[in-house]
C-alpha cells in the first residue's frame, strides 16, 4: 500500500480561499475496509491544532479544505500610529502562519479503529515526505476581477512569485495604482499622513533597504536615499512605513542622513525595495496635496492581498447621529390620597426606557481616475476599516486614533476610460460603537 498526494497547494496560500488538498490510498483492499477515512493533522511548530478526517469519494480520493482550521490562527496586523523612533520594517507575525502537516488514514477492519498517521506519502513531483509544511497568509482573493490577480491565476500560475522582492517587477500586497513620475493621477497623500504598506518575503535576504527618492514640482530630484533594514528571521509577511509622517519617524539608525526625510519642500516621492544596490521591486509612486477648506477623512481598510490600504476623503464630510429610542405605558399618577382625580396635561403616559444612537458620517472624495475608483472597491467590501482621527488629548498633545467603521454604504459600479473621464465617490460609514443615554 502507499498514500500519495495528488494534489497540494503552494506556499503563500490565501486562507480565505480553498485551501485544498486531495489524497489517495493506492491499495484497494485497504480503501474497502470498514470505516476507512484520510486524516490529516495541521500542527504549529510540533502543537497538533486539530485533526482533519474525511470519508474517500467514489473514486476513492480524499479531498480536505483545511482553510476552516487554519483561518482561526491568522488574523491581521495594523501599522503603530503616533510612533517616534520606529524601525523602517515590521514582521507581521498574525498576519501569516507556517503550518505543518502529517497524513494517514484509519480504519474498523478489526473491529475497533487502526490509525496509522503519520505516514510517508508521495508528493505530486513524486518526492517523498512524512511532513510537510504549508505557509498561510490572510489574503482573500477573488473568483473574478477584471485585472486584479484571481485566485485561480495566484495558484495555478505561479502568480505568488511575483509578490515576492527578487527582481524589479515585483508587487507589494495593494491593488492600489502604481503611479509614475510627476503624473497628476497618482495617489495623494498628506504631509501629516500616517501609514505603511505591505509585501510578502520569502527568506531573510528578500531586500536590505528602502530607497526613497524625492522631488520638487517640477521634477527635479530632492534627495535620492536608502534607508537601511534590519535582519528579520523567518519573516514573511512585512510592512514599511510609506505615509510622511511615518517615514519622518523611523529611527535615525537606520539613514545616512538626518529627518525629515520628506521634506515640506517635496511634491511627490516613491518607494522601492533594494538588494545589495538592485532594485527588488516596483515604484510606488505617491503626490503629496493639501485640503484647507475642508477636514481631511483618512480611512484605512483591509485590503484582499491580506495588507492595509489608505485613502483619504478630502472634500466635505457631515457628522450624524440615527437615534433610537423605546418607550412603555403605564397609567397616570393622578390620583390623589384622598381619592380625587386631577387630571393634568403634565401627567405622563409614556415612558422612554430605551435610548441608543449610532454615529454616522457621510464622506465626499476629490476627483479620481478610473484606475482609483476601482481600486475603492476594496474599501467598500472591506470587513476591517478604521477611521484616522486627528485628536487632541486633554493634556493639550495631538495624536491620531483608530474609531472602528462597523458599516460601510456606498453604491460601486466600475468605470471605464471610454465613458468615464472623472470620477468621484460618496461614502456613508457607521461607526462600530453604539451611545447610550440613561434611563428615566
């Protein structure tokens, strides 16, 4: 007899998509016994989390999804807001597992269960293991989507490769525009901005610094700097600061030069992954605006890739409040001790006993292209979305906190270049704590 593995996932698997294995016992007489079923234990490090059994088809193939199990050890990981002195990278250690498997089968031909696991199985590319490791991330990626990458095409094509730093082409987890230099289209950004953005690594030498170049209005370069990194072990899902205001705290240690290293004089900058000098991955191109008549809304969501996006909301925005409220009936207090009745116009009939409200706000974007309408769909869908709120603390101090969005209404229809030259995008967003007022 011999278990083999028809079929296995590659690393960097989206969790909140199948993650699909089929196996396959070749001995027949062994697939009839009584009771026959394929196991598979899904351990962190040498902890058994849980143990996956599942009956043969037909056909005799045991077909697991052990993206059930393992979603419940990966949740995300959000950027330090209001940080002085930070490091220029973080390993994002909820935001991925590496997860260990061991394969067998049992079995009731004696009449009580014979388990056999862990045994020696045949991989696809005919190798042979009694382990095998399987790394996680939290992407969730899309059945269909015009061009942003679908799941299908990241596993079966090799797609996650290219999500990897080993040569210039290769992508951050955004779908967010690329921009190019000194176009008007790419994404804006605020001096006072906070924000990171996120890349898969596959070992620890993926990239040694950040190189950031900036410049003026007109194009000409600024500053052109690396800004180093340290060694992360066994990381493979990271972030760097790319936002301002972020990049102004990272640690002195880390550059050549001194902070800020954007200055007020700066138009637009970008980011780059480096290696020993060669440049690992795309430009990412960001213009730095400002919004005087109106107060700046900055939202941070989850995007699919399993990183946070930013974007703000620069035109307008009102604040409102949906109140509810519940009320009882009793019968008026109106009779007197000595048996009169004094009917009053003050007396009261209804009672409010119950009173919530939600807080509410309703958000306007600037003008866009196309290519970030679209992109937006992401915030809309998104289940995790914070709101960036500029606060000042009773002790007189500034800083930005994170208010949860519960709820997320706004109406998505995608735009093309042909029909739609410009666009914009109205937002209502519902905040995920209730107020509640006191009881009569």
């Amino acid at each position: 007899m011999s278990l083999e593995i028809k079929y296995l996932p590659q690393d960097y698997r989206s969790v909140y998509n199948p993650v699909e294995i089929v196996m396959f016992e070749t001995d027949a007489t062994t697939r009839g016994y009584t009771g026959f079923a394929y196991l598979i234990d899904v351990k962190i490090g040498l902890t058994t989390i849980g143990r996956l059994r599942v009956p043969p088809t037909t056909n005799g193939f045991g077909r697991f999804d052990l993206s059930g199990i393992m979603k419940s050890y990966i949740s995300s990981d959000l950027g330090l807001l209001n940080g002085t002195n930070i490091d220029s990278v973080f390993d994002n250690t909820n935001s991925h597992t590496n997860f260990t498997l061991q394969f067998g089968w049992v079995h009731y031909n004696t009449g009580s269960a014979t388990t056999s696991i862990p045994q020696t199985v045949t991989l696809p590319d005919t190798s042979t293991t009694s382990t095998q490791n399987l790394i996680v991330f939290n992407g969730s990626l899309p059945n269909y989507r015009r061009d942003v990458v679908n799941f299908y095409d990241w596993q079966s094509t090799d797609f996650y490769l290219k999500y990897i730093p080993n040569i210039s082409t290769h992508k951050f987890l955004t779908n967010q525009p690329r921009g190019s230099a000194g176009s008007s289209n790419n994404l804006e950004v605020q001096y006072t901005d906070e924000g990171y953005i996120y890349i898969l690594m596959d070992n620890v030498t993926n990239f040694d610094a950040i190189n950031l170049k900036t410049f003026r209005s007109n194009g000409n370069l600024i500053d052109d700097l690396d800004i180093t990194v340290p060694t992360l072990t066994n990381a493979k899902h990271v972030r760097i600061p790319y936002a301002p205001t972020t990049l102004n705290s990272i640690n002195t240690t880390y550059l050549t030069g001194s902070q800020p290293i954007v200055s007020t004089s700066a138009s637009y900058y970008s980011i780059q992954l480096k290696k020993a000098s060669i440049l690992k991955t795309e430009q990412m191109f960001f213009n730095i605006a400002s919004e005087c008549r109106y107060e700046t809304r900055r939202l941070e969501f989850l995007n699919s890739l399993g990183g946070f996006d930013y974007y703000n909301f620069t035109k307008v925005s009102k604040h409102s409040e949906e109140i509810e409220r519940k009320f009882f009936k009793t019968n008026p207090n109106d009779l007197s001790e000595t048996g009169v009745i004094d009917y009053s116009i003050s007396n009261r009939q209804k009672v409010q006993y119950y009173t919530s409200s939600k807080n509410k706000m309703k958000l306007n974007s600037d003008f866009m292209t196309v290519d970030t309408y679209n992109w937006l769909l992401e915030l809309i869908e998104s289940p995790e979305i914070y709101l960036l709120d500029n606060y000042t603390t009773p002790s007189g101090t500034t800083e930005i906190r994170r208010i949860p969005v519960q709820n997320i209404e706004g109406n998505w229809e995608e735009k093309t270049i042909n029909s739609d030259m410009v666009c914009s995008l109205t937002l209502d967003i519902e905040f995920g704590i209730d107020n509640f007022r006191q009881t009569f």
